[in-house]
C-alpha cells in the first residue's frame, strides 16, 4: 500500500467562514432553482383536451365544474384554459 503525502495548508477563521458561506449559498440557489422549474410548471395552462386527459373526466363535468365555479377557468380569445396549480389545489382540498 502506497502512502500518500498530506498537505496542511494554514486557513485563517475568516476564510473558513467565507468557504462555508459559499458553498451554503451555492446549495440554496440550487434547491431554489428546482423549486422554482417546479412552480413554473404547475402555472402550466391546459386545454379542456388536455385538462380532460388529466382529470379523466367527462367533456360535460368539466364543464359543470367551470360554470359552477368549483374549477377555474382562464379565456384568451376564443380558448378556455385551466391552470396546472388550480386543478391540484382543487383535488387536494375537496371543497
């Protein structure tokens, strides 16, 4: 077994403390980064083609549940779209 040499490099407490900050601040900006690609894609908007595959649900409930206010819905132009986060929060809280 070949023995390696060990090299002890003088650090004062203010650089230590710097290194630990830095490498503190480099994993928080990737777990926020994450957290924020996952917020972008709940915000995703759905067509009522898309919205119905999701939900597994019929054209005619889909519907029901918009005009009833009970899932909401966005209009651009002529398009109804239903937003990502709005249909989960709706499936979580069973209101």
């Amino acid at each position: 077994m070949e023995s390696k040499p060990v090299y002890i490099y003088p650090i004062s407490p203010t650089e230590l403390h710097e290194q630990y900050i830095a490498k503190v601040d480099s994993s928080v900006e990737r777990i926020l980064k994450k957290l924020s690609q996952e917020k972008e894609e709940e915000e995703q908007l759905l067509t009522v083609e898309e919205t119905l595959k999701f939900l597994k649900c019929s054209k005619q409930a889909l519907w029901n549940w918009r005009k009833n206010g009970i899932l909401p819905s966005y209009r651009l132009g002529n398009r109804v779209y239903y937003k990502k986060s709005d249909i989960f929060n709706k499936l979580i809280k069973q209101e």
